[in-house]
C-alpha cells in the first residue's frame, strides 16, 4: 500500500466518515494505491447483509465477485462532480487512486461510483 502523507479520515458532512487531504493534489497525482482482498459474487449476497455492504466494490477482472480495498480505498466518499478516479490494475489486484482536479488543502477526496455511467443508479440519495 502506498499513499501520500497529507491524507486523514474526518466526518464528511452527511456522509460519515471521509477521505481528505491536507494539502494541495495536483491534477494527475497519484494518491493511493490499494491492495484488494477479492471474494466471489456468491458471497456477496451474505456481505450485503452486513455493515461491509457500503464498503465493496464490484471486480471487472475475469474471476467476477466483489472487493474491499485495503488502506484507505474503502473510505472514499462518492460525489458529482468527482475530483478523484479509481483506475483498475487488474495484473495486481490493486485499486491506483489519481487525482482529476486540483484537490485543494480541507477538501474531501470524492471519486464517482457510478464512473460516469448514466444507466446505473446509486443505491442511496445523493445529497
């Protein structure tokens, strides 16, 4: 795992806990890479019964199933517009967290869930 130093956790408003920085991320910096424990779709039905269920990410590699990130890739809020993208590297398994936009000192990380996709729906109210 590998992040930068200014990251910390804090309450986001209305969305629990967060991911910011304290410092300025320019466009195109890395900001975290994740290792993922993986698990398949089958359990994903006995997760989606646990408080983990807001903490998964579905895994587009050939094995199919769900993910949690390790480090800090887990916490990262969902917002629109994002100023942080999820890029996959399906070799190892990892999440690489970049930033898409200046990402100002106080300012929460947000990435898209839905990646931009208009025929998925957020499964919770976006505020």
């Amino acid at each position: 795992m590998l992040h930068i130093p200014t990251l910390y956790i804090a309450e986001s408003e209305k969305k629990g806990r967060g991911v910011f920085t304290s410092d300025v991320i320019n466009e195109g910096d890395l900001i975290e890479i994740c290792p993922l424990v993986l698990f398949p779709q089958k359990d994903c039905e006995f997760i989606d019964k646990t408080s983990l269920f807001h903490y998964y990410f579905f895994w587009p590699g050939e094995e199919g199933g769900a993910c949690i990130a390790l480090g800090y890739g887990s916490l990262y809020n969902h917002g629109t517009p994002p100023n942080a993208k999820i890029f996959v590297n399906l070799e190892d398994k990892e999440f690489e967290y970049r930033c898409i936009r200046q990402i100002n000192g106080g300012e929460e990380i947000l990435i898209d869930y839905m990646e931009g996709d208009d025929t998925k729906q957020l499964w919770f109210e976006e505020f």
